[in-house]
C-alpha cells in the first residue's frame, strides 16, 4: 500500500519529499502526448481482489481511483474519500464524494465499496487480497460469511466495524484492493478484469486495448475529477521480455520511461542517460523463500529436508553462505544495499539491530558448520535451485548467489528461469486443487510496498493464510505479536510489536533477506516533470510530452 491518516499521518518516511527529477513543478495544462512506459503482463484479470504484484498493480493503480491516494514521497491525500473518522480506532464511518461515476456512467456509492470488499473477502472466492480484509468483524478464511462490519448508511457513507482496535486501518486504504468495483464486475468478475471499467485517471483505450503479453494502451477518463488529473494524452505500458530490449528502446527514443535499469546498464545509465537518470531509495525488498510447509505442494519431495529441526540448520546455513556486500558491488554496481531485516530503510520504524540479524552476515565458517549439523540429521542430496523470472533482470544476481552457496557449502546450485512473471506466479500461486506447482528449492521472491508501514512489509508476506505468503508459513508466536502491533495506541508501540515479530522470523526464516532496492530508471527527451514515487513506481498523470 502505501499510507493514510486520520489528521496526522501513521507513518513516515526517511526520503527526501522533493522527487520531481525533471527540476520543474507539474504544468497546469494537460499535454496531448501518449508516454510509452515499461511495465510486464499482469499476473490475472485486473481486478483489485486478485491482483498483488506489480504488473497489474501499476495498471489498478491508474484506472481506479480509491477513498484516499499517495503523493511522490507517500503522503496520504483523499480521493474519493470526503472523511475518515473514529472515536475508538475500532468502528470508523468513512463518506465519500457525491457525483462521481465508473466510466460506464454508473454513480460510485457507498455500495460500491461495500460489495468489492465483500466480494474479495468471501472465502469462496479465494482472493489473493482477502487477508487484508480479515481484521474486519465477519471475516472468515474457512466459510463463506457476510462481512457484518460493514454497513451502509447512506449511499455516501458506510460504516466498518474491526474485531479489535486498529490504529493505522486507515493507513492501509489507498490499497488497491480497497478499490470500489462497479455492479456490472459481479455479473462475470473474470470477464470484467478482461475490460475492467474502473474510475480512475486514465481508462482503457477500446476493447482491445489489452493485447497479452505485448502492451496495455490506457487513455485518459475524461470524467474524472479528482487530485490526479493527467498532465497527458494516455499511457502505453509494454511488456518487455527482457529489461535489456527496453533500455535500448529508451535510448533509442522509442520508449519514455523506464523505472528499471538492467544489470548490464547499471554502471553506465548515469553517463548514457545524464540528467535524465533516476537513482533515488525506495521501500523496495528483495529475497528467497523456502517453503515451510508440505502440505500445499504437489512436489513436497523437494522440500523434505527444509523441514523442522533440519531445516533451522539448512535455512541459516544457506542465509550465511550468501555473500551480499560481494553481490551487490559486483552485481549492482552498488546500487542494493545489503539486508538488515525483513522491511525497508526508507520506512518509519525500520532497525538494523533487530536480535537474530546476524543470521544476515556472511560466514562460510559458521555455515558449513551448521550443513554439517544437518546432514547428521539426513544428509543432503540434489541440487539447490532458485526459480526466477526472466523477464525481470534477474539472472545476473540469481547465478552469483547460487554460486556463493555452491562455493561455501560445496553443493549443487543454479538457478532456474521461467519465461515471464506471469508464467511463473501462475505455479507458485495455488491451482484449484489448492496446491502450488512450484518444485524449485526456493523462489525469488520480493516486495514491493503497499504503503509506508513495517506491518505491510510483515503482515501480508508472513501471516498465517495472507494472500503473498508464498511459502505457507505459519507461527502463532508471529501472528500474535503482529496482533499487538495492530492493536497498539501509537505507531512507536505498534513498531516495537513488529520488530519483536521480526526476531521470529530470523529464528524461523521463512524467507532469506538479500538486499534492499533503490529505484533505477529514466526517461527520454521527449518527456517532462518525470518523477518515481516512494516505492519506485512512476507518477504517470504527471508526465508531459510534446
């Protein structure tokens, strides 16, 4: 997400407010120029419920609009929202604008934000996003249950009642899969995410206008009347299959904006691009997980021995081998820093001295030790892969690390490429049958914030039964502290509950910290007033061109 107050803002962050890379301030007259962009094949149909990665979120983001929206630097601003109030933290009466439609002409009421939160959360309907629903009074994973927290009012006011209380609910509502969903949606949901007709600042360009695999081409909502008004003529997002054909696109002047720079690039785009290079910190994490469970997969042979009091050894013992300060010098020209925790530096909380994170050095003594320890228990066999996408500029950084744990451990390793994001999550999310496909040892896996809080970066990653916990990791003792955090009175005492949830993981490792990100991008001479929000995603409505 990103964040949201109730007179004061929930959360902070260590960056700088001032992002405009371009020196300008935005115009106020609107451009008629399409922006070309970067962008990769959405995951699923673009509906909010069942979106959770960054090809569809970046596309949600600019054809919704929801209760509230964040600036450059993750400042929360209403949208739709006229008011969100609370006397206790726990029950909130949110009102929103009068007279805005969807682009079918539908009026946005208080029953359009009731039925989308309804429909993510019924369990039937097995949403990625129902977790964060769940703090809401009604929710249940196992049965399908009405939300009985939610209640309408008016057709612009509506009413959530949580099951405890929840000081930063409100900080977590600039979330797409908060977004309000129009009547039609519920008639054939999957056939609406094909078209969807949303609210936002931009909207399809024609039934067509999604060719798979190939680009979106977003125009721009004529209707809209919110803050975030386009400065042009629409948006064409392609989906490259690799991040090396789009930084020659950018040079070549055939693309506009380009908010990843490939391994290749990263120790000449400053020198190619000038003053039109972006470089800039982001709430951005990157990692490995390593299933916890067997249960949920249909190949649980290939995690046997990441299991239980084998699998402690196996999981730190990995996480030492890995040489990050070499990775990221090498690999990234130092533009990764390398991980303290499980969250981001440029979000309000964040500590490098959480107790377990020396897991995170690298120790090829400590780690062969603790392989030794595990093969007594069952020796090793096979080989240590680590599936990624290929069309992520992945590779590079992949190869190194599983050559750092081949080196140290003297085992197997490589890692495993699959073809697009899209194709991979497609494995690693669970099919009907409720299993997951995936049969690497360990995935990439990262995050990219949904708003500026440590629960955001915990919560749905980690928390029993959240929609991104690819590797199906449960612990009652972490949930628990997560519970405290939620329900504290402040965000200093919420901050301390989360990092005592942190300790947990560093003893469990459901996943393995690598790095942290920094927003690498830029842009080409055709465009103006280009900036990167605090998580690295670009502010489209802003740019101008010709």
């Amino acid at each position: 997400m990103k964040i949201s107050k109730i007179g004061v803002i929930a959360g902070g962050l260590a960056v700088t407010a001032a992002l405009l890379l371009s020196g300008c301030s935005s115009p106020a007259s609107t451009s008629s120029g399409l922006i070309t962009a970067n962008g990769s094949e959405p995951q699923n149909p673009l509906i909010p419920a069942m979106t959770n990665e960054n090809g569809g979120g970046k596309i949600l983001d600019n054809i919704f609009a929801g209760l509230r929206y964040y600036t450059a630097d993750g400042t929360p601003e209403n949208d739709l929202a006229d008011s969100i109030t609370t006397d206790d933290s726990q029950t909130y009466t949110i009102t929103i604008k009068s007279g805005h439609k969807f682009t079918n002409g539908e009026e946005i009421t208080s029953k359009s934000f009731v039925d989308a939160w309804k429909y993510a959360a019924l369990a039937s309907n097995a949403t990625l996003n129902a977790y964060f629903f769940e703090d809401i009074k009604g929710f249940s994973y196992d049965e399908d249950t009405d939300l009985d927290g939610l209640k309408i009012v008016d057709d612009h006011t509506f009413t959530v009642t949580l099951n405890s209380k929840l000081a930063d609910f409100p900080l977590r509502l600039g979330y797409s899969a908060f977004y309000p969903l129009p009547s039609v949606a519920f008639k054939n949901m999957k056939k609406f995410g094909e078209t969807p007709v949303g609210n936002g600042p931009y909207m399809l360009d024609g039934k067509n206008a999604w060719q798979h695999n190939e680009k979106i081409d977003l125009k721009v909502n004529p209707d809209y009347d919110g803050p975030r008004k386009p400065k042009n003529g629409g948006v064409s997002i392609v989906f490259y299959a690799n991040l090396d054909a789009a930084y020659a696109d950018l040079q070549g002047g055939n693309l506009d904006v380009l908010d990843t720079v490939p391994d290749s690039a990263l120790e000449t785009f400053k020198d190619d691009l000038g003053d039109r290079a972006i470089d800039q910190p982001a709430a951005i994490f990157q990692s490995i997980t390593i299933p916890s469970s067997l249960e949920n997969y249909t190949h649980p042979e290939v995690y046997q021995h990441f299991q239980g009091a084998e699998g402690a050894l196996r999981r730190a013992a990995i996480s030492h081998a890995i040489d990050r300060k070499e990775i990221t010098k090498v690999i990234f020209s130092g533009t990764r820093i390398p991980a303290h925790d499980f969250t981001s530096p440029v979000i309000d909380g964040y500590s490098e001295k959480v107790p377990g994170s020396d897991v995170l050095d690298f120790d090829a003594a400590e780690a062969k030790k603790l392989w030794a320890q595990a093969d007594a228990i069952s020796p090793w066999s096979g080989t240590f892969t680590i599936g990624y996408n290929a069309d992520g500029g992945h590779q590079g950084w992949v190869d190194a690390t599983a050559n750092s744990i081949k080196n140290v451990l003297g085992i197997d390793a490589a890692g495993h490429p699959y073809p697009t994001f899209a194709e991979q999550r497609t494995l690693i999310t669970k099919n009907e049958a409720g299993k997951r496909d995936m049969q690497d040892t360990a995935i990439r896996t990262g995050w990219q914030a949904d708003y500026p809080g440590l629960f955001n970066f915990l919560g749905p990653l980690y928390g029993t039964g959240a929609g991104s916990n690819d590797g199906d990791y449960s612990s009652p003792d972490f949930d628990a502290l997560l519970k405290k955090g939620n329900s504290a009175d402040n965000p200093d005492e919420a901050n301390k509950y989360y990092q005592q949830a942190q300790e947990v993981l560093f003893k469990d490792l459901p996943a393995i910290p690598l790095w942290y990100s920094t927003a690498q991008g830029g842009y080409s001479e055709a465009v103006a007033h280009v900036a990167i929000d605090w998580h690295g995603i670009p502010i489209y409505y802003q740019i101008t061109k010709g």
